[in-house]
C-alpha cells in the first residue's frame, strides 16, 4: 500500500509540470470568448454529428414521393414531420443534413491527421538534420505549393476514382507542405536551443532528441494550424462533392446536397440554403476555436 | 542582386520541371491510362489503338521526355473529346479565367485594404469588432455556396443580375464577388495584423513626432510597409483564384478553363486535364516569380546577397 502511495506521489511528480502548464494552456484558451464559443459550438456539432440517431432515427434515403418539395416546418405548407422540409424525391433534409456532417467532419480531422503525420515527420527531419535532405524536401515542397491545390486534387481523384478513403488520402497528402514548413521553421530555431545542445552533449540519440524533446515543442503550433487546416478541408470536401467528385452516392454529402438542390433553385430555397448553413455553422465553430488557440498558444502565427 | 536573380530562376526552372512530372504521371496513377480513357465495353482494337495513339506502349521514362520536350514546344497534344490541340482550347478559354480571378483579387484588394486600415487604427471600436466579425464570417463560407445564395436573391427573387454566362458587366458581378469574399476576409484581417504591427514601430513615432498630419503616416508611411506582405500574400492567391474557379466556373457557366476541365474530368479527356493543370500551374509560378521581384522593388532593404 505504501509502496503503491509512494509510487503514484513519485508519478505524480513526474507528471505534474505537464499537467499544469496544460492546465494554464486551457485556462488561458478560455479567457479568450472566440476561443470558447468556437469549442463549445465545435463541441455540440460533434455531440450532434456523433448522436442523433438517438433522437432523429430517420433514414436519409427514404423516398417519399407524395411530400416531394415540402418546405421547412415554419413555412406555410411544412409540417413538423419533415422540420427542414423534403427535396426532390421526397427524402428528409433534416436526416441528409445529420447524415451528411459525418462525412466532412470525418474527412475533415482524418485529411488533417494523414497531411500532419506527414508534415510532422518531413518537418522535423529536414528541419532537424538540415543539408541536402532538407533542401530536396523543400523544393518538392515548393512544387507542391506551386499547384492548384484544388486542381490536384480533382484531377487525382478524377483518376483514382471516388471513395471516402481516396479523399482523406488525397485532400491529406495534398496538405502536408503547410505543416512541414511550420515545423521544419520552429525546429530550425528549436535546434539551437540549450535543452537540445545539453542533451546532444550526452549522447541522446537524434532519434530521442527529435520525438522527445523537440515534437512536444512544437505542438502549438500545430495545433492551431491542424485546427484551421480542419475547416479548409471541409470546404474543399463540400467543393469536390459539389462537383460529383467527392463521397460517392448514395450517401448523402453537402455538398452534393447543394449540388442536387441548385435545379430547384427557383421552387425550393431551402435546398440550396441550409447545407450551405450546415457548413457554415461549422467552419465557423472551428475558425472561431481556432482563432483563439492561435492567440492563446501562440500570437506570432497571427497571420496563418 | 544577380545571384539573387539566377538562384530564383533555377529554384523556379526546378519547380516547372517537379510540375511537369507530377502533371505526366498523375494519370499512370490507376495503372493504365487507357482505361480510363475509353468507356467500359471498348474492344481489345480500340484499346490497342488509343495506347498506340497517345504513345503509351513506350517505357514511362521515354513517354515523359517525349511529353516534355513536346511540351517546352507549346504542343500538349490534342483533346480526344474535341479532336483539336489542348492548347488551343486552352487559349480559347484562359481569357474568362484570369478576367473572374483578376476581377476576384480587384475587389478584394479594394474592398479589403482600406477595411484592414480604418479597423487597425481604430482597433477595438464596433467598426473593428464588426468588420473583424464580418472577415471571420466571409472566411467560414464556401464560396460556392456563396454564389448559390447570390443567385437564389439577384436572379431569382429580384431578377437583377443573369443566373449564368459571360459577356456583359453583369454576368462578372456574381462570379467575382463570390469568387472573391474569402480573399477578402483574409486581406482584411491580414491588413489589420499588418497594419497593428507596422503602427507600433519607432519610425511611425518620429514620423507622428515630427508633426505629420495622422493621414500622411498612415498612407505614406505606415502602408508603404505593410503593403509588403498584402503583395505577397496577393501573389500567392493568385494561383489558389485560379484554382477556385473550377467550381465557381461551374455554378455561373462560365466558359472558363475551370469549367473546360472539370468537363474534361467528365468526358475522360485526360490529355486535356494534364494540359490544363500544367498550363495553370505555370501561370501560377509566373505570378510568384513576378511578385518576388516586385517584392525587391517595394522592399530595398532585403539583402539578396545571404547566400554569398
């Protein structure tokens, strides 16, 4: 029992000064009122994303072709059966706009996971070792950021064909320049620093130095550009579904929601609004946390 | 300033060359090129005879060269689906294209400079809280969407403007404002930041010091400055405007290479799609070359000698 106390005191120890620097971090991101209102709105339409077969149990893929183009309940001729209203073949918006925020926030945070894992390494060892390495990674870093980026994508996914996996995979690895040069800039500074000399000077493996103690120096950063990069992604998610290209039918997507919704344009408002609000609500929840993580972690980045 | 020059060159010539081979083998990516290319139920003949066309029975390294050395000559080969030279069709077409982008980058630069300006020297008032709130709004809107809700309210509801098309000034209102609005959130807080940055300096303090009328630090002093980034950044975009016309091409119908290529995308002309992602790709690292030099105009005190 004792030996137990005196174990966990010892780990506690250990852990403690990283526990209270991210308990500062975390008190510090939510002083700022973007950064809370951002999380806690983030926070509801993951909630939502993650739940909502709990209370809206609705296929998204039932056709009802007698209630075609009911408008939202609101509305004169909606009824609270349909709350956002029907689209052409009669289907629930409501239940296409839930179904839908799964895939773009899944491709979302799993296109930014792939391009940082790929940026985190090629930053931090080009960054890190310097020399040919380094300069071979950033010309072929310049020849990505001299791409269209959405042309890129487009065509490789035109070619590839369309899944959900081929587009987390092409949106991330289209998107890993942005955090290799962010990384690979904070360890050129990170490298010169006493704590990485000390340790060099006993013998700490590279290997050790670079994921040990120079990675967790870097994560603020990354989070906040991890964080921002989420929203972009989502957009061009919507754009590639938008044009046919994204996750392939019949799984409702917003994009292909607006994509569809557009012939009715004149008859049925609602269909070419709210997706459009569904992105928007939350891209702004992630520029909104975003924004301020970025002001609370780190102000240099300001201009990401 | 020479060696400056010659190594931006080199580094530019490295980056076509990078591009010219990402364009030439994104399309081996499914393996065979050629199925691609032809509908499902086409004959062992016709394959055959498409491979042989487009030269892909050569080693890929052999198929590369001669599509480079093709290439440097203005010829991208032809389009399956319209019969005729990629390039042709490209130059039919690139005029719309950088008429929307520039239209685009004109009026954000106009609208958000000066935007950017007023809420950095009039930082925390409801002006700044406003615009800065309305930046963060234009930010979190695909601009697809945006041209959607354009159209739902000028041409449908109001029937001001024309849903689709290009020709008139009207028919550039729609597409270059949506086009344009993320740009423009992004210049106007860009501005701001900017602008806060460059104010706290000492030489704004003598400049105010010495009894300058506030306007004439601000616009001769304090922007000349601050342009240096908003130029860059603008250079960069540049390339992404071109990019973000391939939606909104498609949304406003108009008969630009954004459009060109996602019809291409459909009617597998691969060809085509190579010759246009290359051609825009290098329109893009012409921009960036020329912006590096307008840089070294506006900002004579970079030292362009590091690397001696």
């Amino acid at each position: 029992m004792n030996v137990q106390a005196l174990r966990n005191a010892q780990l506690f120890d250990k852990i403690e000064p990283r526990l209270r620097y991210a308990g500062e971090t975390m008190r510090e991101v939510a002083r700022r009122p973007s950064a809370l209102v951002g999380g806690v709105m983030l926070v509801l339409v993951l909630l939502i994303s993650l739940g909502f077969p709990l209370f809206y149990p609705i296929d998204p893929l039932e056709q009802d072709l007698l209630a075609r183009f009911t408008p939202p309940a609101w509305q004169d001729g909606g009824v609270w059966v349909h709350p956002l209203g029907t689209d052409n073949l009669g289907r629930d918006v409501l239940a296409r706009l839930l179904h839908g925020s799964r895939v773009s926030l899944l491709v979302g945070f799993s296109a930014v996971l792939v391009a940082a894992l790929a940026g985190i390494v090629l930053g931090l060892v080009s960054g890190y070792y310097g020399g040919r390495l380094d300069s071979i990674v950033m010309r072929i870093a310049d020849v990505f950021m001299a791409y269209p980026f959405m042309l890129l994508t487009i065509s490789v996914i035109a070619v590839l064909g369309t899944s959900i996996f081929n587009l987390i995979l092409v949106l991330g690895l289209s998107d890993w320049v942005t955090y290799a040069r962010t990384i690979r800039g904070s360890v050129l500074s990170l490298k010169e620093k006493e704590f990485v000399e000390a340790s060099r000077a006993i013998g700490t493996p590279h290997r050790v130095i670079i994921f040990r103690h120079i990675l967790p120096n870097v994560f603020s950063p990354l989070l906040v550009l991890g964080t921002l990069r989420v929203a972009n992604i989502i957009i061009w998610e919507s754009g590639l579904s938008f044009l046919g290209m994204g996750v392939p039918p019949p799984m409702p997507t917003w994009g292909r929601m607006l994509a569809e919704g557009r012939i009715y344009i004149t008859d049925a408002w609602w269909l070419v609004t709210l997706p459009g609000v569904a992105i928007m609500i939350t891209i702004l929840a992630i520029n909104l946390l975003g924004d301020g993580l970025r002001d609370a972690l780190d102000p240099r980045l300001r201009n990401i | 300033m020479l060696p400056y020059l010659l190594k931006r060159l080199w580094h530019t010539v490295f980056v076509i060359i990078g591009i010219s081979v990402i364009s030439f083998f994104f399309i081996h990516l499914s393996g065979d090129p050629v199925m691609l290319m032809l509908p499902a139920d086409a004959s062992h003949q016709e394959i055959e005879a498409l491979r042989e066309q487009l030269g892909f029975n050569a080693p890929l390294y052999e198929q590369y060269f001669r599509f480079a050395f093709r290439a440097i000559q203005g010829d991208f080969g032809n389009s399956l689906y319209y019969k005729i030279p990629a390039m042709q069709l490209i130059i039919e077409r690139l005029p719309a294209s950088l008429e929307l982008a520039t239209a685009a980058m004109i009026i954000a630069l106009v609208v958000a400079v000066p935007i950017g300006i007023i809420s950095a020297v009039r930082r925390g008032s409801l002006l700044d809280m406003g615009s800065m709130l309305g930046a963060l709004f234009g930010l979190s809107m695909p601009h697809f969407w945006l041209g959607i809700m354009l159209i739902l309210l000028f041409s449908v509801q109001l029937g001001w403007l024309p849903t689709s098309g290009r020709g008139t000034l009207a028919h550039l209102i729609m597409p270059s404002l949506a086009l344009g609005l993320s740009l423009t959130a992004m210049f106007a807080r860009l501005t701001r930041s900017v602008m806060l940055e460059v104010l706290n300096l000492d030489y704004i303090r003598t400049a105010r010091s010495k009894g300058l009328r506030e306007r004439m630090v601000i616009s001769k002093h304090a922007l000349k400055n601050a342009l240096i980034p908003i130029v860059t950044v603008a250079g960069m975009q540049f390339g992404f405007l071109l990019g973000g016309t391939v939606i909104i091409e498609t949304v406003f119908a108009w008969p630009g290479v954004g459009r060109l290529v996602v019809q291409a995308i459909f009617n597998r002309d691969y060809p085509l799609v190579q010759s246009i992602v290359l051609v825009l790709a290098l329109i893009f690292v012409a921009v960036n070359f020329l912006v590096d030099m307008l840089y070294m105009y506006l900002d004579p005190q970079i030292n362009y000698f590091e690397d001696k």
